[in-house]
C-alpha cells in the first residue's frame, strides 16, 4: 500500500526535521522554557533517561538537545549514561521498524540522480573495505551526533549485516559520548 505524500512535497519527513530544528532553537533560547528545563532536572536521572529516548528520533532531537544543553546535572557522566540507555532503547525500536518509518522516502533518495552519481563515482574510486569503513564511520557520527539516527541505523540495518546486539554496543557508546559532550556545553 503507498502511502500518500504528506503536502504534496517531495521530501515531507525531511522537511519537517528542518522545520522541528529551527522550532526548538527558538523554543529553548526563551527563558521560560529554561525555566522548565531546570525544573525537570529535579525530577532526576527518569527526565535524562527521557530525553535521552528523544535524542535517537530525527522529530524529537532537536528538542532533547536544547534539554540536555539547559540541564546542570549533578554528575555529567552519570547523566551521559542513562541518557545513552535510554537512546539506545529508541535506537533498537528504530532498527527493528525502520523499513516502515522512512523506506520509501530512502527509496526515492536512492533513486535520485544526485545519489546515483554519487554512488557510482563512490564504486569506480575507492576501495570496497574503505567504503566499509567510511559507512560505519559516517553511520556512527549520525548516531552520536543529534542528526537523526534513523539515518544511521538504516545504513547499518539495511547496508551491512550487523546484529542487533553489535548495533546496541555501538548505539550505546556512540549515544552515550553525544549527549556526554552535550551536558558539558
């Protein structure tokens, strides 16, 4: 069943990231939400696991990293940790759902001429083991970065055979040192 495209645009998923990024760099550059935030922060490390889940989806990221840059945890590398658990609990329902959330929105990006160019000057220049490496390289920055992890774990679901136990460790570690960085801004 093809789902009709959301606002007759081309990229509506994409689209609406964008919009969700710039709606919270305005959201959390208001005192009161920063206010909120604080308050949050008292409920203790259940809010860090929270924004945590939130910091793995493309929509809500934007949102856990204007959380995590407000919050003054009392303990940074505890507060990284369960935030990582709790992106890691995002990251494992993403890899198991990914082929219903974006797959035909990463198939009509894969069909495009931008990225079949791309792909075949990618193939007749570099090394298949290089390409390896620059895909997990690539795929792991998405992951510990705020970007959208789907991105990330869709590379690695759907162009590698990496088990879901070895993209939990990674999901993880790479979750876990993103939103470590964050609390220290």
């Amino acid at each position: 069943m093809k789902i009709k495209r959301l606002f007759n645009f081309k990229y509506p998923k994409i689209t609406l990231l964008i919009l969700a990024i710039i709606l919270a760099y305005f959201l959390f550059k208001n005192p009161i939400v920063k206010d909120f935030v604080a308050h949050l922060g008292t409920l203790g490390y259940i809010s860090i696991f929270f924004a945590g889940m939130f910091f793995a989806f493309g929509f809500t990221a934007p949102f856990s990293v204007g959380f995590f840059i407000s919050l003054n945890p009392s303990n940074i590398w505890i507060a990284g940790i369960i935030g990582g658990l709790g992106a890691l609990v995002s990251d494992m329902i993403i890899f198991h759902t990914i082929k219903i959330s974006f797959e035909e929105e990463f198939k009509r990006l894969r069909n495009s001429k931008s990225f079949v160019k791309l792909t075949n000057f990618i193939d007749r220049n570099i090394n298949e083991r290089i390409k390896i490496y620059l895909m997990y390289t690539f795929a792991g920055i998405l992951i510990a970065s705020p970007l959208p992890d789907e991105a990330g774990v869709t590379m690695l679901a759907g162009l590698t055979e990496i088990n879901s136990r070895v993209l939990a460790q990674l999901s993880f570690v790479l979750n876990t040192l993103g939103i470590t960085v964050l609390l220290m801004l």
